[in-house]
C-alpha cells in the first residue's frame, strides 16, 4: 500500500483551538499524550479497568460485595485480560485514562495499531484519531474524572449505558465538527486502509461498540439542536442528567433522531425549567 509521509503525532495538535467553540468544553490546561509498546499498553488496560471496578464497588451495598468481587475476579478480569492480549495494539489505535493521584488525562498512542488501522496514511486520519481523544480528556476535566457522577457509579459496573454512550457518542459528534471545520468533511478513521492482520480479526465485537459510537453520536447531536450546548453541557457536572436506557435507545434506533427533540433533550429542557422555577425570587 503506497503511504503518504507519516505525520508526527506530537506536533498534531491543530483541534485544540476547535475543542472549546464545537463543544463549548475546556481543554485542560495539561494534555497528556504517551507513546507506547503493544505490551505496556495492554498492562495499563487492564489496571485501569481493574481501577475502575474497584471505584464501583465501593457504591455497591455491602452484601452484595462479596458476590461482584467474586464475578468481577473470575470471570470480568479473565475475558478482559483475554480480550486485550488478542486485539489490543492492533484494533485500538488509542485510548485515554485518568491518571492515578491526579486531576490529568493521559491518551496513550501504540504505533503497531496505528499502522494496522491506517491512522499514519494521511495527515486527517491521525487529526481525528488524536481530536476524538482530546475530546475524553476535555470530558474528563469536566466531570472531575466522573467523581461528578460518583452517585451514579453503581449502575455502571457491569453495562456502562449511558455514560458510554455519552462520552463516546459526545466526542464522535466533537471530533466530526472539528474535522468538518478544518477539512471541510467529517473525517471518520473506519474508512482509512487497514492491515491485512487488522482485517484478519474477527469483527464480532465491533459492531456493538459502533452502536455505542453511532447511537451515542444521535443522541448528542439530536440533545445539542433541540437544547443547545449550554444546557447539554450540565450534564458533566449532574449525574441526574445522564441519559438513561430509555433515552438512549430513542436516540440510537430512531432514524430521525437528529431532527426531532428526544426523550434526553426534553429533560434536559426539563431540568433547566426546574431550575429557573426553584431559584430564590429576588427581594
């Protein structure tokens, strides 16, 4: 396959100006990105689930511990660490974690799955790649790392719903306006040329994670045009306003979802009226 000079990652950095007038959200003022080996990052994948699970716990009542702890050991971990060790460093070109003992993103690169995903054959491929991640960083800053959505954490152990679909579906609709802006289309990375190994993998998982992408890209889109970028914004400071399964199968089923106000719009339309209605009256 004939390859265009490769683009260098780190001086890949013109989304960042875009990131605040497309999404209305903060860059952090320190955004962390790491090149890594196939193995170091597939480690790290598996720390941060195991992290991640651990936080969940912690908002599970106490006699059901006992039981997650077992499931989440025998089963959970094993079919993650499995999964990593087969596709990570070649289906996943990038991924973005909170770092330990801080209020920083890190968004880890590994240069094989670059190559397999066709990310370095041209300049707009690696400007998505990298826009799509700065966006989970600006999430991250915004929700204090989803401590913001700490009551809400024990619905998300074993099916992350909406927050999954929120965060990824928030930064595919982000990283779609930024590329429009600077290339003058959507950049979608699905349509770069992949490896012949990227290709030998079978698919099996791919096409739900894209249901999440798709759908969660609906659902942002369809909340942004009917409630505007202020009030969808508030939901990374309020668990209460996370779409719930309801709201999100509206938005990723429904053909017309970007034209029509949903289930998650209205209620965020809802909740700002509440709102407006409960504050203190002036004297």
């Amino acid at each position: 396959m004939r390859r265009e000079p490769s683009p260098r990652l780190h001086e890949d950095a013109s989304g960042i100006p875009l990131v605040k007038p497309a999404t209305g959200l903060d860059v952090p003022d320190t955004v962390n990105f790491r090149i890594t080996p196939v193995e170091t990052y597939r480690r790290d994948q598996v720390a941060n689930m195991s992290r991640n699970l651990r936080k969940c716990h912690k908002t599970i009542p106490y006699w059901r511990r006992p039981f997650v702890a077992a499931l989440t050991a025998g089963l959970l971990l094993p079919l993650y660490r499995r999964k990593i060790a087969k596709v990570g460093g070649i289906l996943v070109a990038g991924a973005t974690f909170s770092l330990l003992k801080s209020e920083e993103s890190e968004t880890v690169f590994v240069p094989e799955a670059l190559q397999h995903n066709g990310i370095l054959t041209h300049e707009k491929y690696l400007t998505a790649l990298t826009a799509h991640e700065l966006l989970h960083q600006a999430q991250n800053h915004a929700s204090g790392h989803r401590a913001n959505w700490i009551a809400n954490r024990a619905l998300t152990l074993l099916d992350q719903g909406g927050i999954n679909h929120l965060e990824e579906g928030h930064a595919t609709w982000g990283r779609r306006t930024i590329t429009q802006e600077l290339y003058g289309t959507a950049v979608d990375t699905r349509s770069a040329p992949k490896s012949e190994k990227y290709k030998a993998i079978p698919q099996r998982g791919l096409q739900k994670k894209l249901e999440v992408y798709e759908g969660g890209c609906l659902l942002v889109m369809s909340a942004v045009r009917a409630a505007g970028l202020e009030k969808c914004n508030k939901v990374w400071a309020d668990h209460q306003l996370l779409p719930n399964p309801s709201e999100v199968a509206v938005a990723a089923y429904n053909a017309d979802a970007p034209t029509q106000p949903k289930l998650w719009a209205a209620r965020l339309e809802s909740a700002e009226a509440a709102e407006f209605c409960n504050r203190p009256s002036p004297d």
